[in-house]
C-alpha cells in the first residue's frame, strides 16, 4: 500500500512542480521517515501481541538504529568509489557518462537487492523476499530524488551565505 501512496506522491510532484527544490525534496523525505515511523509502529504492536518473553527476540532499537546508520555510512563511501569508478570507465571507454550511469551504476545498485531477496526465498522466507524488494524500490522513489535535491539546496545556501559573510568582512 506505501509503495503505492510513494508512487503517487513521486508522479505528483513530477507533473504539478517543474521545478524541484528544497520543498520537493522535504516532502520527499518526510514520506519516506513517515514509512519507517509506520513499521516501527506495526513491529511494536505485532511484539505486544506475541508477547515475547524471551530476551533475544526482542526488538532492541538502539542497537538496530546503530546498525542502520553505520550501514548509511558504509553505502555513501561505497556509493562514492561506485561513481568515481563508473565515471573512469566512462572515460577510459570513450562512452558517454549518462550511459554508464545507466547501466553499470544501475546494475551494481540492484544486484544486492536482488542477491537478498533471492537468497531469503531459497530459505522459503518469502515475506522477507518480497518486503526486501518492496522496501528497496519505496526508498528508492523517496529518498533517491529526495536527498541530493535536499543536499544540493542546503549546499548552495551555505555558499551563499559564506560568500555574503566573506563580502561583509573585507
């Protein structure tokens, strides 16, 4: 159902604003934490139900959240030599880059996905199959447009104040 409402939010914004900023790119991000605000919300509510007593099985956030943004961390510096490389592979190549980012870039970026959800339905877990490949695309619709616009706009503001700091100085 969310990857619906994203879908629809994703062509909405595409066909009503042509020009995409920090408003686009907020509305982006906020669908997207509103998501994973829901499944936190169900999972809590689905513990309570089972009435876990057991220890282990019980859903410790600070440690999953330390897990999630350690693995952020480790996806930005992967996804910074993925394009560094593509774009020398572009070069070397003589292949426009836009072609390369279509392709290679493309493909390195679902093989994980598709690895995971191919090993969890080998393991007859076929929720977590379907959830992986699900998940991967909503966070690809919201947060895939959503944060480089977020970044490139609070980036030139920056700039900009910087510059008229640097103006007022000399």
């Amino acid at each position: 159902m969310f990857y619906i409402i994203s879908v629809v939010i994703l062509l909405g914004l595409i066909y009503f604003l042509k020009f995409w900023g920090l408003i686009v790119a907020t509305v982006l991000l906020v669908a997207y934490l509103l998501y994973v605000l829901i499944i936190i919300m169900d999972t809590k509510i689905r513990q309570k139900k089972q009435s876990c007593t057991d220890k282990s099985q019980q859903i410790q956030l600070f440690k999953q959240v330390s897990i999630a943004v350690l693995t952020m961390v480790i996806v930005v510096v992967a996804s910074y030599f993925l394009v560094s490389s593509s774009l020398n592979v572009s070069n070397i190549l003589g292949i426009p880059a836009i072609i390369v980012a279509l392709t290679i870039t493309a493909a390195a970026t679902l093989v994980p996905d598709a690895v995971i959800s191919v090993v969890n339905a080998r393991k007859g877990s076929w929720d977590d199959a379907i959830s992986n490949v699900i998940g991967s695309n909503i966070f690809d619709i919201l947060v895939g447009p959503g944060l480089p616009q977020s970044q490139g706009r609070f980036c030139s503001v920056c700039i900009q104040r910087l510059s008229a700091i640097q103006f007022f100085c000399r």
